[in-house]
C-alpha cells in the first residue's frame, strides 16, 4: 500500500482528533481513550506480524507483562528513570522474542503459535508467583509517573498525549516499514513462503525480525501502561488480554494499516460498555471475533475499503 494523499488528510484528520478528544470527552473517556491507544501500540506490532507476514502468535500479552514489569522493577526497587526502564525493557523483550523465535521460526506449520501461548501462561503464572521480585498477587505499586528531561507526566491527560503520540509515531512507521524492501518481503513472505524464497527473501531472517520487532511494541505499549497505571499486575495480562488483541485485529482488518486503530478505539469502548456484563467479556469479545470472521472477513476497515475501491471503478467506468 504506497503512501498517497489521502493517507496524508486521514492522518491530520487524527492528529486533530487525538489534540481535540480530551476537551470534549471528559476524565473518563481520556482514560478509555488511552487504554486504547496501548492497545492499538500492540495491535500495530501484531498486525505486521499476522497480517503481513502470515504468522500466528498468541503470546504477545506476555511481552506486554515483561515491558510492565521491567519498568516496575527497575524504577521502584532500583530506582531507575523512566525513560530508561522503558529502553531496558524494550530491548530485554527484544532479547527474549528472538530467543524464543529463532529456533522454532525455522520450522513450518503453527509452532510458534503454540509456543507463544505456552510462554504466555508461563510467564503470567510466574509473575502473579514470584513475590519476591514481581511482588506476586499484589504486584507492584508506586511505579513513578514517566518523565523525560524532568518534564513529568503526571496527569492522565499528559499520559494520554504521550501514549497517543507513540501510537502515531509507531502507525506512521508501520507505512514505512509494509512501503520498503522488508515490507514487501513480509507481504510475499505471508502470501507464498516458497515462491518468496525462490525470490530470494530469506524466509527465517525475516520471520524472526517482525517477530521481534512485533513483541518490542507490545513491550513498549506494557511499560507505558505501568506508567499510566502507576501500577503493574499480572493478572492484567492473562489471556484474555490476547483474545481482546486478536479481536481488534479481526474486527479492525487484519492486514490493513488501519485496522489496529479502528480495532483497538471500537473494542476498547465496547470493553468499557459493558458494565454489569464485564464478567462475559471473554464470551462477548469472542462473539465479536466470530462474527467479524462470518460477516466482515475482510474487518471493518478492509471492507470500507473494498467498497470505495468498487465505487470508484464504477464512476470510472461509468
């Protein structure tokens, strides 16, 4: 998808939207807004993964638990700053991901989708356990509010532009990256491994690399998210955190630059929504899933798309 125009107003048209929200929406809906934009940090990282490169993972909350939990960590026992928590943390995720990549990345079929979720649950049962460093059940509160350069945000409207900004940077760099030589690689990578291997792509080197590119954004989404919540606990990231990350890929359009975004802002406000019903959101959230696959397989974003592409064909043909 090469970058056109429009692409240029839609982006304007969010900026201004992001500026303008917290003016109009209130406390509450910034929160939720918030909330929505790390997910959609997650999502953006994900979706270059299973959209673009054809691979499954069903551990992506577990990196989000290590980027919350490194920066927890390393600024309340060790009183490191924030913004290097966050670095050490992203990096750390990196390091595991291509730990855990490499080698079943050279493998066919859907190991890394079993792995990952077999790492998943490992990782939160070890962190809702380990009290002496992870503080198990109760966690670990008083993680300081995320500042850089002794600006602090310490306010959830500064955490909103701050998380939001970093989603903007990252969809941008999304364009970027399905626009350049690695992109077009993952595209033929998700579409033919074969035929993308006869082309030269090297199939393993490129798995690995969105893999790890992918569990370092939602790494970066999971200590943004320890910051905002000035709180980090495990039992935030179990698995029905990956089932919401998977509807909003789903729903959003899986394959689509948008998709994440769109995905990520409607599934948080339903999560929101629901009220006295939140204890059936893994049902509801799985309703969703199944039922964007049955009536929007393309998502919502795919299938706007798909209709103003045939609008357009026939005013032209027309």
């Amino acid at each position: 998808m090469s970058w056109r125009p429009n692409h240029t107003q839609s982006v304007f048209v969010l900026i201004a939207a992001v500026v303008a929200f917290p003016f109009f929406g209130g406390a509450s809906a910034t929160t939720v807004m918030a909330l929505g934009g790390l997910y959609a940090i997650v999502a953006i990282g994900l979706n270059l993964l299973v959209g673009y490169a054809g691979k499954i993972s069903f551990g992506h909350n577990a990196f989000m638990a290590l980027g919350a939990y490194a920066s927890g960590i390393l600024t309340v026992t060790y009183d490191w700053s924030p913004l290097a928590a966050m670095l050490a943390a992203t990096a750390g995720s990196g390091l595991v991901a291509f730990v855990i990549g490499a080698p079943i990345l050279r493998v066919r079929g859907h190991y890394l989708a079993m792995i990952t979720l077999a790492f998943a649950q490992i990782v939160i049962i070890v962190s809702t356990r380990w009290t002496e460093v992870t503080g198990g059940l109760t966690g670990i509160p008083g993680v300081p509010d995320f500042s850089i350069l002794g600006f602090a945000f310490d306010t959830k409207q500064k955490m909103y532009y701050l998380i939001w900004f970093v989603t903007i940077v990252l969809f941008l760099l999304s364009f970027r990256i399905v626009d350049s030589r690695f992109g077009r690689a993952l595209r033929a990578l998700g579409a033919h491994e074969a035929a993308a291997a006869s082309l030269g792509v090297d199939v393993v080197r490129c798995r690995i690399q969105i893999f790890v590119l992918s569990a370092v954004y939602a790494a970066l989404a999971g200590s943004l998210y320890a910051h905002f919540l000035n709180y980090v606990n495990g039992t935030f990231f179990d698995l029905s955190v990956m089932i919401q990350l998977m509807a909003i890929l789903v729903v959003g359009g899986i394959g689509t630059l948008w998709g994440p975004l769109v995905g990520a802002v409607l599934l948080v406000w339903v999560s929101h929504s629901l009220g006295s019903y939140a204890e059936y959101s893994q049902l509801i959230f799985g309703v969703l899933y199944g039922g964007a696959l049955l009536f929007l397989p393309r998502g919502a974003v795919g299938e706007i798309a798909a209709r103003l592409k045939g609008t357009g064909s026939r005013l032209r043909s027309g």
